[in-house]
C-alpha cells in the first residue's frame, strides 16, 4: 500500500458519513500551511472554502479567543454579555448599516435572510400573505437546507429531498434581462453571490451587479448579497459588491467572520429591514454567544486596517497575471478576482488537483474541468510563487 493509498483508507474510516474529497488526514495547521499525520506539509489553497481567510491560528484571532476563553464562553440567552453590543456595532459599521443578527452557520444566516425578506414583502411591502417569491440564479451554491436546496440547479445538492419550498424563481446568472422579466410585485428578494464560489468563481459580466441593484431598487425588491465565501477580503475589497460601487439591502456574512476559529455568520441590514423580527421572534442557541462574538470582533479590527484587502489585491494581481500565462492549450479560462481565482482546464481537474497534492500544494477542483486557488489572505509571495510554480509542473505532466 502506498503512503497516500494509507491516508486513503484511514480518512475513509474515520469518514464513513462525511465525505472528504482529499485523501489527506491533517493534524496541525499554521498560517498559509497544514501538516498531515505523517508530518508532510502542504500550502493550504483552500482557504475561501473553509473560512481561513487570515490563515491558520492567526496569532490575533487565537489571542482574541484565549482572552475570551478566561472571561465568559456560553451564556444562557436570557442574558447580555458584554461582546455582543461591541460586535454587532462594529460589524454594522464596516458594512455601513445599521443592525446586525447574528446567526452560526452560512445556511442559516441564508435562512435569516430569506425569512427577512418575506417577512418584509408582507409587513412593508404588502404582498398579499403567501405570495412572495425571492430570485435565485442558476449555480448558485447558498447551502444545504431544504430551503435552499429547493432552489438548487445541481442535482446532487438537490435530487431526492423533495418536497421543496415554493416560493423561489430561478433565472441564469448574469442575465438581465432573465432577472427583469422574472420580477413582479410580488417579489421580495433577489438572492446573489457577488461572485459564484462553488460553481467554480464564475464572476458575473460587468454590470451585472449595478443591474441587480437598479431592478430591485425599481420593482422595491431587498437585494440580499450572499458575501459567505466571496465577502471579508477575499476579492481584494472588503465585500465583492464593492467592485461595482453597489451597496445590497442586505449583507449575508461566514465563514471567516469566524476567523477560522468558530462557526459565525450574520446578516447585516438596516432598521428598516432587519427591525422587522421583534425580541424572541427569530434566533439561535449559539448565535452571538460571547466568544464567537470576540473573534468575530478581532475579524472586524482587522478588516479594518484594510490590510488583508490590500494584500489580496497585490498578490492577487501577481496571481492572475501569472495564471494568465499559463499554455492556453491546457488552460481554457481563468476567472475570479483577488486571491481567489478559477482555472478552467480543457481536460479533466482531478488528476491535476492529485498531482498538486503529491507537490504539496492542496486546492480541490470543482465541476470536472475547474481547479480552485484561494490562498489565505496571509501567504507570502514567495510561497504563493511556489505554489503557481507547482500549477505550472502539474499541468505539463
Ligand atoms: C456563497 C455561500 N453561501 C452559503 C454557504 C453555506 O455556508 P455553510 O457551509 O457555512 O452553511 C457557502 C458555503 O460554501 C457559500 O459558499
């Protein structure tokens, strides 16, 4: 048996309901890097995905939790503890609005924002009771809910978990024209990744954003911008919207709100959309407890010296530009922005991806043909240039 054939077996056993699409089994992490039980390190390009925008065990967000960890973890929801006031404030502030619900997972803080924008079409907007409707574009990936996988257009996320939630209209991404004639007075919400993340950062056509926001600002729909994996850094700005001036109703926030620490997420709007759930009408056991509130303040710090946005910018644009050159005979596309970046392969991923991993490099490949690159924010050039370095090597194999 081989060494990875070993890992193979061993994550498969440790891993019988719970898939893992790399036959790595790591035990420690730091920084842009992870080791495996046997000791080998690999570059962790794999950050968007998993939420480690600012690296593994970042030494502020590890301090931050450690500080929180000798004062109060968990409270009983009866009370206030004194992070949450700072933390809603603070994350309000950097998205510029006005209130904050916390929630845990992305899916949830989708579900949040789905119930608002309902809750919303009927309280403010007067849609008549049970007739909204919320647009979804086709390869969207929002999470694994019943809901949201109603509105799924991939069939493994969504076949056999019928009966799904009506109440949803799907229209191809970056079409205007689909979204203008799929909208009417009933609808309350257009749900959209900025940038598609797991359907392989599909960036939509310039504009696209910019139409998003006039339709809904025109038919008194809430744009809900589903920034979990697109937000906090990754495209260079603090939230891919930025990159077209737009400003959505609603921010929908994860993954590394959490810092890499902690299961955060939160959706972020003003009084005037948020307000509409009342004290006790919507929540979570864990939502906002105090230390996921003190990392997800020490996120927000560090958002806020513009830093990492920098950083992705910078080395994003070295990234691209090195990724641009790559032999157009092998590589059909490259999309994305910042240090985020889909490579589109003419032939099959996979054996890329594998190949990688033997290099030392881990950055999983998506719908066949498309590799994935999401450093953390914190990956020096030089390590960054190694890892392109080790693309360029598989893919001459
Ligand atoms: C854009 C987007 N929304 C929502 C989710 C779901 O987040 P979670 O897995 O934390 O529920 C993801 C996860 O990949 C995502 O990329």
């Amino acid at each position: 048996m081989t060494r990875t054939d070993q890992l193979r077996a061993l994550s498969e056993e440790h891993s019988a309901h719970n898939y893992h699409p790399l036959p790595i089994v790591i035990a420690e992490a730091e920084g842009a890097w992870v080791t495996d039980v046997e000791g080998r390190r690999y570059l962790d390009l794999l950050a968007a995905y998993s939420a480690v925008n600012f690296g593994h065990r970042n030494p502020r967000l590890t301090e931050a939790a450690r500080r929180q960890l000798d004062r109060v973890t968990l409270v009983s929801r009866a009370f206030e503890h004194d992070q949450f006031g700072p933390f809603v404030a603070e994350l309000a502030a950097l998205c510029g609005k006005d209130m904050v619900l916390p929630m845990n997972s992305g899916a949830e803080a989708v579900e949040t924002a789905l119930k608002t924008a309902r809750k919303w079409g009927y309280e403010v907007k007067g849609v008549p009771a049970g007739e909204a409707n919320i647009i979804t574009f086709e390869g969207n990936f929002h999470g694994r809910t019943t809901t949201i996988v109603s509105f799924s257009t991939d069939p493994e996320a969504k076949d056999s978990y019928g009966p799904y939630t009506p109440g949803f209209r799907t229209v191809p991404y970056g079409d205007v024209e689909a979204l203008r004639a799929a909208m009417d007075a009933t609808t309350v919400g257009v749900l959209v990744e900025p940038i598609q993340g797991e359907a392989g950062v599909n960036v939509p056509p310039s504009g696209f954003l910019t139409a998003v926001r006039e339709l809904c600002t025109a038919n008194g729909s809430l744009m809900l911008a589903d920034e979990i994996q697109s937000g906090l850094g990754r495209t260079g700005t603090t939230f891919a919207v930025e990159h077209e001036n737009v400003v959505p109703d609603v921010y929908i926030l994860g993954k590394a709100l959490g810092g890499g620490i902690m299961p955060v997420s939160a959706v972020v709007a003003d009084t005037d959309v948020l307000g509409v759930f009342k004290p006790g009408q919507h929540g979570s056991t864990f939502g906002g407890n105090p230390l996921a509130c003190a990392i997800g303040r020490e996120v927000v710090a560090m958002l806020r010296t513009g830093e990492y946005q920098e950083r992705s910018r910078e080395l994003g644009a070295h990234m691209h530009d090195r990724l641009g050159r790559l032999p157009s005979d092998v590589v059909r596309e490259v999309r994305g922005r910042g240090l985020w970046a889909g490579v589109e392969l003419r032939g099959r991923a996979r054996p890329v991806s594998e190949r990688l991993m033997e290099l030392g490099v881990l950055a999983k490949e998506t719908h066949e043909t498309t590799i994935r690159l999401a450093p953390p924010l914190v990956i020096s050039r030089q390590d960054l240039d190694w890892a392109l370095d080790q693309l360029e090597i598989a893919l001459k194999d």
